[in-house]
C-alpha cells in the first residue's frame, strides 16, 4: 500500500524538477534570442539624431513621418501602416488595447506619442508611471481637428515646420468636386464574420462629409453591428470599405450578399467602392489625399 | 447525568417524540429500543443536542446542554450516528485520529496517538489503519467510526457520556459482541451510555436499563427484568412474543413468533 | 510528530521552487537590460545603486516584479477558495469559478465601475480600487449565498443544483457585464475579454498591497482549519459533537472566500481553474486531508500562477496570450478526470 503513494510523491518531485529544468533554458534561450535582436539592428541603422520615437497611433505616425523624422521612430502600433518603409525600421509593437508596457520599454524610446482613442487605460497608466517622456494627444476627426493634431505632434517632437502639412491638406481639400447627386454612403467595417457599420461620429462620416456626400446613417452614433433594417432604412447609394475588408468579405460578390444590401440602391446598382484602411482612418496629413481619392471614386459611382 | 423532561418533537403536525421523560444516571448503560419509527433516533438527537426542539431543556450535568461551551462539550459527549458517510477520501487512522480532534490543536500529542491506537485495537481495525476509508466494507467502516468515537472519550474526566445509534449495523456477530462488551466496560467506570439497538437479546444482556418507545411516547422504562414482559413487547411491537430465562444468564429472552 | 514534519517538509519544497520560478520569471521579457540580467538589476536596485537608469529600474520593479508579485498573491488565493469552498461544499469541483462566484464578482465590479466613472477625478487611486474591490466582494457574497441556499439542505450538499446555480449565475453576469460594457463608452469598463480571461499585466504596488492585506485577513483565520475541515467530511451533525463550531466556521469560510475572490476578480478579472487544479493534485499526493493541502495549496497556487502568467507573455511575445486561456487549457482535461472519477465511483 505504500509504495504507489511514494512513486506518486517521487514523480510529481522530478516533474517539478523538469519543468523548472525547462523554465530556466527556456529564459536563457529569450535572453540570448532578444540581445542577438539588439545588435543587429544596431549594425543595420544609423539614426539621424538620438530621439528614439514610438507612435502608437497610424495618424501620429504619419504626422512624424511627414515632418521628417521618419528614421526617428523605432516603435509602432498595429494601425501604423504608412509609409511603408517603416516596417524595415521600426518595430510594431501590436494593438494598443492588448499591448503591454515593456515591449516599449524595450526598444528604449525617449518619446512616446500616442492617441486617447482606444488605447488601454492601464498601458497609459504604465507609460505615465514609466519616466519616459510621453504625450497623449486628443484626436478630433475634422479638417480643424487634424491641423491641430499636426501642430501639437510637430510640438511634442521639436518641430516648427509643420505649416506646409497644414498646407498640403487645404490644397488637395480644393481638388474636391462637388457631385451633382449628393450620394448617401455607407461604411462597412467587415472582419471575419463581424460586420459593423459606421454612424455618427467616426472618422469615416467625416471623410464621407468631406469627399462631398452624407454618410446613410443618420440615427446613431460610432460604431454598431450590422442589421438589415439598419442597411434597408438608410438606403445607401455606395457601400464603402477598407480594401483588406472587402477582400476577406468575399470582394464584390460577398458584399453584395450582405444582408439588406440587395435591397439597397448601392445592392441594386453594385455600386461598391473600397480604399486603403490606414489612408481613410489615419487622419493625418493625407486626409486632403483622402478625401480626393474617396470624391473620385464617389463620382465615378454615381455617374 | 443526563436529565430530559417532557420532550415534544414535532414535525409540522406530527409528533416524533410526545412528552418524553428521560433521567440518566452515572455508570449506567441505557438501551432504548422499540418498533420502527418509534422516535428513537429522534430522542437520541435532541439529548445530544442536534436538534433543539425549543422549549424544553435537556440538562447535561445539571446545566442546559445548550450553555455549555461546545469544545468543551465534546470532552464530556460523544455520539456514533447511525448513518455514515461513506466518501471520506482519507485513511483509516486520518479517520480514527478525528476522534482526537477537541484535544489538540494542530498536532496530535503522545496520549492522542495511544488513544487512537488503543481503540482501534479494541474494535479490531488496527490492522487496517493505513487503508483509505473507502475501500473498506460496511462493517470495517462501522468499527472505524466506533473507534473514533471512543477515542473521543479517553481522558482523565470523571463522567463522561456516549451516545450511539444502533452501533451494531453491518456487524458481524463476534463484533457485536465486542462493541456492546466495549460499551460495558466503559459504563463500568463511571461513564454512561445510551445506546438504541434493534436487539432486545443482546439490550437485555447488557443494558442496566431499558426505555422501550412506541409511536413517540415512552411505553415502559425500567430494568430488563421489568420493562420486557410478553405484555409490553407485544404492545409495543404488534406482534405476539414469548419471554423466557435465559438458560446462563438468566437475563431475559425474547423470542418472537 | 510524523505528520507535521512532513507538513513543513513539503511547505519548504513548495517554498524553494516559487522563488526559484519567480527568480526565473524575473529574467523573462522584451526589455533588455543592456547585458545584465534583471535578477542583477534588481539586486542593484535594492541596494539603492544610483547609477540604475530609470527605465532599467522601472521595468524591472514596477513592471516584472509588480507582476510577479501579484502572479503569486492571485494564485495564492484563488487556489485556497477553492480548497475552502471544496471544504465547505465537500465537493471537488467546488471552486470560485464554476459556481458563479467570479461572475458575480464581476458584475458587481462592474456596476461599480460604471457609477465611479463620475467621481473618478475625485478620488485617490487606492480608495477607487478599494470600492470596485469592495463591490466585487458583495457581488461575490451574494453570489455564495444563493448557491448555498438552493444547493445545501441539512448540511447535505446537491452537486448538480450547486454547479446549475453557477451556471445560472455565470449567464446572468456574463449577458449584464456584457451590456454594460455595450453601451457604456467608459475605458475603464475595458473589454470582456479582460473579465472573462483575465489579466495580469495592470500590476501596481498599491493593487499588490491591498491583495497582501487581504490575504493576511484571510489567511489568518482560514489556514488553521484544516483540523475543522476533515471534520466536516463526516457530515456537519458529526463535526459538532467533535466540539467544531460548525456554523461559525460555514460563516467564516462564506465570508472569507467572499472577500477573497472578489478582490481577485476586481483586480485581474477571471482567472478560472485555479482552485480546481491545485487542489485537485495535491489530493493526488495527501488524499483529502486538509490539515495538508490547505497550507500547501497557498503555495502550490502561487507556483501554478506564477508559471502560467510567464508562460503567457513569452509564448507570443512581445503580445500577450490571455492567462486565462492557460488555465483553461490545464483545467479542462482535469474536470474531466475528476467526473471520470464520480462515474467510477457511481
């Protein structure tokens, strides 16, 4: 009768003994696998001066990017798609509702930029408790709004050059034709099986205001999950989506089959258009380029 | 040592136990016995104090049972209840050491160990102390429990009572002699005990006195010799029964039939 | 004199691998300290070394050691609720989470949460924890009582009315934290994917100090028990007559686990099968005795915690895998072997 209890007791004692065995090559390995990463990025960039910038926001990137400061960044958030040269310098560090302090810490910035949307309460906590300098900036979607995210970034960064952004904005803002038919446009946020539409109040309303059009829906605000009364009622004249959306959605055909779609002018004249997700939601100094592409693709849709 | 006074037990509109009387003296051995459903588990409960029926006090020592301090209590009482859990996931002398439980706090002392041992000994487990519980058969679990019950009881207080519920359920016949022999021999040193059993042979062996119990009221109480004539048996059971002597030891013997 | 002995045995073996693991766990992460490892970094920050940079300092306290910390008080105390509820219940699959403890926990945090938005300026960080702690606490207790009334009667408990009360709870808590979170634009509600798979990655020294206190109390009161437990294994009439004051130690042990889960929850949302899985392999090892697995499965807890959580930020590092995802993943096949067992059994 003992002898199973001792094998018992003697098993889990080599099994505890294993697996910090484990543990413990495991941390070695990480160690080494993450100073091996340190070096070679420091054999492959020479940075222009010694800020080390994370952006965790695909607007504020694009901001610093524009002003010049490009090879300055070294950390970003998942949204920060453009430009796309970034991807060879800088590390993306995930979502900032998910994200965790130390992978910021650990490419060792002096500046940390970020946006009060969406990101996690406690990561901007833990920033704030950090000691690295850092700046939340409130980001308003309008043409006003984003002019003076531009100016505050330029701020936070040293940078008095940012009129010419400011500038570049208004310019391409004149390239916008009116439309003879003012269109209703309706913004589908499509991922996997979630399909959510856009209301009031999000950054896609306003480009569609910008671009010259009404966005479809009018009773709500932000972001609520597609229902076929919502899409009947506001009968869109164009459906609108990111174009990684619309491909994982099916293309054409799968937003077409979309429910209450069919019933829809856009269902009914196929009128679907799509567009870049970081050029339409960035916010940034393209918006001007933003909204000219959306006025484009708007007019050619309601020809 | 123990005093009750017209104990009424109800349950909604029905009477488990109707004005009963009972008075326990030191070193003595009380049976109660009786017909299912008579009420005698019942009794036995509310005199350990499980159940409190409200009114009425039972006195343990001269003080409502009710005031006193319950770890001291359980130095002074012990019960075996008829029902047993049958899932304890621990081994038999885990169990048996239970019985030790009011006498120390985290570790069991020299005297604790020798009580356990002792009467496991006495109710012939020993041999099983370090089996888990649950691989026993009924009556190796009975014994464990009566061994824990007795171990309760051995310490230096003068006066000390067991309470047991039909003790011999699932014994065999050289163990139920054993336990009521135990018993006996515990009532002989100033101890008592009150004991339900279902054999009013092996009661009129043992007992010093009899309370036979009908339908929740006490139907005769008194020595062997008196409670258990042809008359009240028959009564009591509703079915017809002979007395005669018992040809050793001239106790009572009951034969039904 | 055997058995305490072994007792302190294994609790010093249980001792020496949490500190080995944490150690371990201190080294694991992103950041890198320039060449030297955190446990050294640590060390020099102890001393007081001046030459420490900030963020050297800063990740390896307030950040891993925070975290590690608060790995080691949640897994503590999440693994004895479970032994206790288990105790209570005499059930094994008793534990905080199955029954509807945490859900309710939750709720109430919620709630909280949602009403102290508006005060939110006002307040110092330690009182606001306090009051969404303090709501938990009630969410959980209420919780207790309702599983306990309709699944115990006379001491006896039904296993199936206990686990169909959790779940009932569980739905109820999930489908109003879930509207709440819907409709409310409030950050600090965060998502459900915080409640329902927890996380350990908002550690601070304050959350860590309330936890500590809050496990002192408990522990203080709970710890000693293991006595009153095995008692109770033979049926709450029988425990009496051993001189165990069986009400006030149901009443306790109500509170108690109450007060403990529901910080817990209000600190890392839910972490599920902690409780079942600690104490289910020290019953391999000690059989029900709770004068042992109740002191063990305080550490034991910790150790499992511990490594879970560091398994979860470095699996898919620098992201983070939800440690609740882990603990399901070892809990799961273990309720399973412990119904393999009922079925046996029946």
């Amino acid at each position: 009768m003992h002898r199973p209890r001792k094998n018992k007791s003697v098993l889990m004692k080599k099994f505890i003994l294993a697996a910090s065995v484990l543990v413990a090559v495991y941390s070695c390995k990480k160690e080494e696998g993450a100073k091996k990463e340190n070096t070679t990025e420091a054999s492959s960039e020479a940075p222009k001066s010694n800020n080390k910038i994370v952006t965790l926001s695909g607007g504020i990137t694009e901001i610093v990017s524009a002003l010049g400061h490009e090879k300055e960044i070294v950390g970003t958030d998942v949204t920060s798609t453009y430009p796309e040269s970034l991807k060879a310098t800088a590390k993306d560090l995930g979502h900032v509702r998910s994200m965790t302090i130390e992978p910021i810490m650990a490419v060792n910035p002096t500046l940390i930029l970020a946006s009060d949307k969406d990101i996690n309460p406690e990561l901007l906590g833990k920033i704030n408790s950090s000691g690295i300098k850092a700046e939340v900036f409130k980001q308003e979607y309008t043409v006003d709004g984003t002019k003076k995210l531009i100016e505050e970034v330029a701020k936070a960064i040293g940078n008095t050059d940012y009129q010419k952004l400011n500038d570049k904005i208004d310019a391409d803002l004149k390239q916008v034709q009116p439309i003879a038919k003012k269109p209703k446009v309706l913004f589908i946020y499509a991922r996997g099986n979630m399909l959510m539409v856009a209301g009031k109040n999000t950054p896609m309303a306003s480009l569609i205001n910008l671009a010259g059009a009404e966005n479809a829906v009018t009773e709500f605000e932000d972001f609520k999950p597609l229902t076929p009364e919502a899409v009947v009622k506001a009968n869109p004249d164009v459906l609108f989506f990111f174009t990684t959306g619309l491909q994982g959605a099916g293309g054409n055909e799968g937003a077409l089959k979309m429910p209450g779609v069919s019933q829809t002018n856009a269902g009914k004249n196929k009128k679907i258009i799509a567009m870049d997700g970081g050029l339409v939601s960035g916010f940034g100094p393209r918006l001007g380029e933003a909204a000219v592409g959306l006025n484009k693709l708007l007019i050619e849709n309601t020809k | 040592m123990i005093k009750a006074h017209q104990i009424n037990y109800k349950h909604k509109d029905f009477h488990i136990l109707d004005g009963v009387d009972v008075s326990l003296e030191y070193g003595e051995f009380l049976a109660i016995v009786g017909p299912n459903g008579a009420g005698k588990s019942s009794l036995l409960s509310v005199l350990a104090d499980e159940v409190r029926t409200g009114k009425q006090k039972v006195l343990f020592k001269d003080k409502p049972i009710s005031e006193w301090n319950v770890k001291e209590l359980s130095k002074h009482k012990a019960k075996f209840s008829q029902h047993n859990s049958n899932d304890i996931p621990l081994e038999v002398k885990d169990v048996v050491m239970m019985g030790r439980y009011p006498y120390f706090d985290s570790q069991p002392g020299k005297e604790d160990l020798e009580a356990m041992n002792n009467m496991m000994y006495e109710t012939d487990v020993f041999h099983l102390k370090d089996r888990e519980y649950n691989t026993l058969s009924g009556g190796e679990k009975q014994r464990v429990h009566l061994s824990r019950v007795m171990a309760q009881l051995q310490n230096e207080i003068a006066h000390t009572l067991m309470f047991l519920d039909e003790p011999l359920n699932n014994l065999d016949i050289k163990h139920q002699y054993k336990a009521l022999d135990i018993i006996k021999k515990f009532t002989q040193k100033a101890n008592s005990a009150i004991v339900v059993l279902h054999d009013l042979n092996l009661a009129a062996q043992f007992a010093d006195k009899i309370l036979l119990m009908k339908s929740g009221r006490v139907s005769a109480y008194g020595t062997p010799q008196e409670v258990f004539t042809a008359e009240n048996i028959s009564d009591a059971y509703n079915f017809p029964c002979t007395i005669c002597e018992h040809p050793i030891t001239n106790n009572p013997m009951i034969i039904f039939g | 004199m055997r058995t305490q002995s072994k007792l302190y045995f294994y609790l010093t073996i249980s001792a020496v691998l949490l500190v080995i693991i944490a150690v371990l766990s201190l080294n694991i992460g992103v950041y890198d300290f320039g060449g030297n490892s955190a446990f050294k970094v640590l060390w020099q920050f102890i001393k007081g070394d001046p030459n420490l940079s900030l963020s050297d300092k800063y990740v390896v306290w307030d950040v891993r050691a925070a975290r590690i910390i608060m790995a080691i008080l949640i897994g503590s105390m999440l693994s004895v609720s479970g032994t206790s509820l288990q105790g209570l219940f005499k059930n094994p699959l008793a534990t905080g989470d199955l029954i509807g403890l945490t859900s309710g926990a939750t709720l109430l945090a919620a709630i909280a949460i949602v009403l102290g938005g508006h005060f939110k300026e006002y307040l110092p960080e330690a009182v606001q924890f306090s009051l969404v702690g303090i709501s938990a606490f009630i969410g959980s207790f209420l919780s207790m009582m309702l599983v306990y009334r309709i699944s115990t009667s006379g001491g006896k408990t039904n296993v199936v009315m206990m686990l169909l009360t959790g779940v009932a709870i569980t739905a109820i808590g999930f489908s109003i934290t879930g509207f709440l979170i819907y409709i409310s634009k409030d950050e600090q509600l965060r998502d459900l994917t915080f409640w329902n798979l927890g996380s350990l990655a908002a550690a601070t020294w304050t959350k860590n100090i309330i936890l500590g206190v809050v496990l002192i109390i408990a522990y203080i009161i709970l710890l000693p028990k293991g006595k009153a437990f095995n008692a109770m294994m033979l049926g709450e009439k029988d425990a009496q007559h051993l001189g165990i004051n069986v009400e006030r130690l149901k009443k306790q042990i109500i509170i108690i686990v109450a007060l403990m889960v529901g910080t817990c929850v209000a600190f890392s949302g839910t972490i599920g099968f902690v409780g079942l899985i600690v104490p289910y392999i020290l019953r391999l090892l000690f059989k029900s005795n709770y004068a042992f697995i109740l002191p063990l499965s305080a550490l034991c807890g910790s150790i499992l915690l511990l490594t879970a959580d560091t398994f979860s930020r470095s699996i898919v590092a620098p992201s983070e895998l939800p440690i609740g995802i882990l603990t399901a993943l070892m809990g799961g096949p273990i309720f399973i072997a412990i119904l393999v067992k009922f079925k046996k059994a029946l």
